[in-house]
C-alpha cells in the first residue's frame, strides 16, 4: 500500500498529521475499497480484514484551524547574523518583504511545486517572486551573502526566495544546504559560512531558549506570535543573531 506524498506547511505539524494518516489506516474506512483498492477490496493485517482505503490526491488537503490555540507558533521567519547587517538598511527589508507575501496557501503551494509536482527549488522560488512582484525591489546594496538552508526541501525553497530577491536588489546572494539546526544554528552565529537563515518562530526560540538557559528551561514559545518574538528577540541577543518580521502564516494542520 502506498501513501499519499504530502509535505506539510509547517515541520511542528508533521507530527499532528501524520497522527491523523496513522488512524485512518488503523480503523475502519466504512466503505470497501478506500485504501486505493477495487471497490470491495480489502486488506487483511494481523490476521482480521479492514476495509482498503482510497488514494488521496496529494493536492487536496483539509486545512484545520488552530482555534484553541493549542499549538506553539511556527510562522516563518528570517534569522540574521547580526554584525552581518550592522550598517546596512536594506537586508532586512527585503527580507521583511518576503515574509509579508508568505501567507499559508501561498507556502502549501511552493511546497506542493516541489514535493509533488517535482519542479527545483530554484524554479519555483524564481517564479514566486516574480509573481509577487518582489523582483524589482526599490531598495538597493550590494556585498555577498550567504543564505543557509536546512536539508528539506522548504526551507531550500525560502532560502532562494531570499537570495533571489536579495540578488534583485544588487548582492550577490547563494544558498547553501548546511544541514540540521544543531549544523546550522553555531553556523549562523559566526557568521563566517552563512549569515541568513528561513526559520521557524517558536521551534528557534524553544531551541535557542534550551541552548542558551539549559535543557530544562521553562518554555517561553507558546500560541501568541507576538510574546513568542519577542522571546526570540532577547534570546537572539544573547547570541548574535537578530530577526526580521514573522509571515503572517498561521500554525496550522494539515490531513488528508
């Protein structure tokens, strides 16, 4: 049996998600032939037969709000090696930019393009771009600077968004994969190999909260974006790392 390839908005929701895939596959589909089989179909584990389930296309996808607040939020946001941007007016901005055209159907649909769709990081950042008219920005400078992705393929993809439009602005802007946020993070502080990274709110503060207080530190992340960043703003300072504005991209699950 296969499952339906989708790749979540959000890495804090992989977890809630596929705890939905998982119990659709352990009950009952009510109706034969829902796992992707012929009409009366099924499939027999563990010795009792279930109903076989359906494919579900890779495109559509329930969307469920968050309404209790019960979720840390995750909007996407830039992190920035400090002392790379001390003097400079324009970095942040158009990273800012960015951010602002990040809703959360705009990043499903960036990931759908790659995930499922199968176009390069590159091709699908390019376009967005150009469609959100971020390709012709009025802000200027120039210097190079490197944007650090984690080794999936969003954050490949928010990484070109931002050397993109950085590069449409006069730097001369690359990206490099550089691995996992324990990679990564120290990477980011020196700032000698990258000085900018698409991350996360409330898993970058949790994470440097930890790093910075110690591993039982009391959480400081939570469901208000606004306390979350300004948690992360100190946090930042401690280390040398300061950040843009968050995309207005809310915390959401995402199940078939």
């Amino acid at each position: 049996m296969k499952f339906p390839r989708t790749h979540l908005s959000l890495p804090r929701a992989l977890g809630a998600a596929v705890a939905v895939v998982g119990l659709t596959f352990l009950t009952a589909c009510g109706e034969p032939g829902s796992a992707g089989g012929s009409g009366g179909s099924s499939t027999s584990t563990g010795g009792s037969s279930v109903a076989a389930c359906e494919a579900v296309p890779g495109d559509e996808l329930v969307v469920l709000d968050d309404d209790k607040r019960l979720q840390t939020v995750d909007n996407i946001i830039p992190a920035i090696n400090a002392a790379a941007v001390e003097g400079d007016d324009t970095i942040v901005p158009l990273l800012d930019s960015v951010s602002a055209a990040l809703d959360t159907d705009t990043l499903i649909s960036l990931n759908k393009a790659v995930d499922v769709d199968r176009r390069t990081s590159k091709e699908v950042a390019e376009e967005f771009v150009a469609d959100a008219g971020l390709d012709a920005p009025e802000q200027s400078g120039s210097g190079k600077i490197v944007i650090g992705a984690a080794d999936f393929a969003e954050s490949a993809t928010l990484g070109t968004i931002y050397a993109t439009v950085l590069n449409a602005a006069g730097y001369d802007a690359e990206v490099t994969t550089i691995g996992n946020r324990e990679t990564y993070l120290p990477a980011l502080e020196d700032g000698k190999q990258v000085q900018i990274i698409p991350e996360y709110v409330g898993t970058l503060t949790e994470f440097i909260n930890k790093d910075v207080n110690g591993a039982d530190a009391e959480a400081v992340a939570s469901s208000d974006l606004d306390g979350t960043v300004e948690a992360l703003t100190g946090l930042g300072e401690e280390i040398g790392l300061v950040f843009g504005q968050p995309s207005p991209l809310r915390t959401r699950t995402r199940s078939p």
